[in-house]
C-alpha cells in the first residue's frame, strides 16, 4: 500500500466502508476490497512495509491554500469542488455564508493557517480551535481534551503543551494537484514537513507509522487467512451478471446499504443471510408503500409504484441467489476487518473516549484508510458497531451539541 504516490480521479469528500465495495463497485470494486484486506494482513504480519492512513473524527472538512485561479490564499467547504467554486480569502465572505462557530473556525483558519506557507491545495478535519479545548480528568490523570464530533481526543497535560500554545489544531489528509479546482486530482496523503512552524497550529498529518509494532501473531494471521479464503469462495459463487447490474444500478445498493444500516443503528449483526434478503425486500416495499400513501392523486401514486415495480424486477431468483452470497461475503470482509482494526487501534498516541449519558468511556480510532495500488481505489475501515453506533446513538454526547458549539 503506497499512500504517498496514489492518485485518484475522485475528490475525497466521500469514502466507501470496505464491505460496501460489495454492493457498489461491481466485480472490480469487490476484488479491491478483497485486495486491500490481503495487502494489510501482509502488512500487519510483517511481510510487506506499507503506510496507513488514520480517519480523525474531526470537524468541519476544511480546504486551503492557493486558488488556482489568482493565486491568493483562501479557505473553503467541501463547495469547492462544485461548478461555481466558493472560496473564503475575507472575514467578510465568511459572514456573508456562515455564522456560529462554523464562521468562527473558518475565520480562526484563514487567519493562522497562511502562517505554515502551504503550496498548493489541501484538505483536513478540524479538531479544535481555542475555545474547544478543555481539561478533564480520566481515572485521576489530567488530560487536555478536545471534542470535534462524535470521539473526545485526550492527550496527558504534561504531553499537551503544543497543543495549549496553539489557536487551531487541523489533521490534514489529502493533497490536491491541478490547474483549475474542477480538474483537480486527489493524492492521499499530505507532506507536512514542508510546513513553515507556527506556534498558533497544531498541524498533524494522518499516516499512521509504526505500524511493524502492531505485527499480527501467528493465530491472528490463520485467522485472517481463513476468512480470506471464504471471501474467495464467496467471491467466485457470485454472479458477474448480478454484481454488474447492481453496480448500474446505485439507487438499489443505496438502499441495501440504508437496510443494513438499521442494524448498525440498533447495535444488531445480521444473522440468516437468506431472512436478511427477505427482509430487505419488504423493508423496500414499507418503504415505496409510504410513499405511495403520502401522494394524493392517481398520478402521483402511479409514479411511485412504478419506482417500486422498477426496483423489484432486481430481486429475480437469481439475483436474490447472488445477494445472498453477496451479504454473506460482507460478513466476512466485516469479521476480517475488525481483526486488523483491533490491532492497529494499539497503535494509537492519544487516548479516546466518547461521552455518554452514563459518563465516559473509552473507544477506538474512527478508523482507518486502505488503499490498493492494483485497483486503485481506496476505501475506509470502521467498526461500525463501535464507532458508527457511536455516532447514531442519542446517549453518546457529540461535540456539535456543546453550548459553545451553538
């Protein structure tokens, strides 16, 4: 896995979780995802040097540096990259389009972030600005925490005096190349070494080193083995015919993916596979059945049904067949996964908690970015049962929901 000199035609604003290459990426898009995992147990078992990428659970999404067009620096949303590109070089341009402590951040960046004389474009999370950092105390050690989203970030005061100098702290993840915003290339991966120091900017970049200290043992490495093959297996049962048709088809895997996403939301694995294919065809009929409900007229009843009707000739026996394997080598990709997550959460240098009704406790990473240099493509490692929960959940306290936040 090369990070430093992977190049994408996509601009990074939304990554695909492994499993869900399944349903998306066709017959190329599942062999990645199988790729991709081979690549990271040969990394993890000491046999391939590599780099990985952590997901912060940072926010907003922040872009900067030099606007093609004029040079001049600026800062941006993730509507840089529409038609009409909307960029910030004036506190003015900021209130005109924001306010609250977006507008806040957004003027906190353009006014300390000239100071790392970036070239080019990048893109990273926000992870705090002043306000945002606050001191807490876990199992009676005082710590330095900041809370950007849904995971609390706490680093040991006696290790945080960087990060109480600083006005902003950012991780930066993508660099961007090309002569005018809409023809940009995405390479994943920023080199912060080339950043002028400023006292006022926590600046991290996302890599994840180290990683031959998180070398998998002989029986974790069977077991990924093992799993492995079943994808094979899966794989190779699987009709082309099917997985093509449902990668024409987005509408349709969007919400097989919505379907699954119930169970995430509701801390469920999913178990009969064959059940889960039933269920998800009467979840899209409640669906569409609400929605021909909702209309008043023949007509708009009419339009809806046959958005169901459409959506139903997918299910034919040998595509609910295909589906069937298709959940079960999500399954699968999900058991491998969560092996190598576990294994490269040992590696992370500051502690995380999420915030409960019922107080704190600890949790891992967001997760983590894989890329394969075969296919070229790259993909996101979550433990959706953890952190995806996490963030559905209304008993986890989230930073938006702070008063400071509003």
């Amino acid at each position: 896995m090369d990070f430093k000199n992977f190049i994408t035609e996509q601009k990074n604003t939304h990554m695909t979780h492994i499993e869900d290459k399944v349903l998306y990426g066709g017959v190329n898009g599942t062999r990645m995802a199988i790729n991709a995992l081979r690549d990271m147990r040969d990394m993890l078992s000491g046999k391939k040097a590599g780099n990985l990428s952590v997901k912060w659970d940072g926010a907003p999404a922040i872009f900067c540096g030099e606007d093609p067009r004029d040079g001049k620096f600026f800062v941006a949303k993730k509507g840089i990259f529409a038609k009409n590109p909307k960029v910030y070089k004036t506190n003015a341009e900021i209130d005109a389009d924001m306010s609250g402590d977006l507008a806040d951040k957004m003027k906190d960046a353009l006014q300390y972030l000239p100071d790392l004389g970036i070239k080019g474009v990048i893109q990273g999370d926000f992870l705090f600005s002043k306000k945002d950092l606050s001191t807490k105390k876990f199992d009676g050690v005082p710590y330095v925490t900041f809370h950007p989203n849904t995971i609390i970030y706490a680093v040991p005061v006696d290790q945080a005096s960087e990060i109480k100098k600083a006005k902003i702290g950012i991780v930066w993840h993508t660099t961007y190349t090309g002569d005018t915003f809409e023809s940009m290339r995405a390479t994943y991966g920023v080199d912060v070494s080339k950043f002028r120091n400023s006292v006022n900017v926590w600046s991290q970049d996302a890599m994840l080193r180290d990683v031959q200290q998180a070398t998998m043992s002989k029986k974790e490495t069977d077991r990924v083995n093992q799993l492995l093959s079943k994808c094979g297996l899966l794989f190779n049962k699987i009709s082309g015919t099917t997985l093509r048709e449902l990668e024409s088809k987005q509408h349709i895997a969007t919400l097989i993916e919505q379907f699954n996403n119930t169970y995430v939301r509701k801390g469920a694995v999913i178990g009969n596979t064959s059940m889960h294919v039933t269920k998800l065809i009467k979840w899209i009929q409640d669906k569409y059945q609400k929605e021909i409900d909702k209309r008043k007229t023949a007509k708009g009843k009419g339009v809806q049904q046959q958005k169901l009707d459409e959506i139903l000739e997918f299910f034919s026996v040998d595509n609910k067949k295909a589906l069937v394997s298709m959940i079960e080598l999500q399954k699968t990709i999900v058991l491998a996964k969560l092996i190598l997550i576990n294994k490269l959460d040992r590696l992370k240098k500051i502690d995380t908690f999420v915030q409960t009704t019922n107080g704190y406790k600890t949790t891992g990473e967001e997760g983590y970015v894989a890329i394969d240099t075969l296919g070229g493509d790259a993909v996101k490692l979550v433990d959706r049962m953890e952190f995806s929960y996490n963030n559905f959940s209304p008993d986890v306290v989230k930073g938006w929901d702070k008063p400071s936040r509003n």
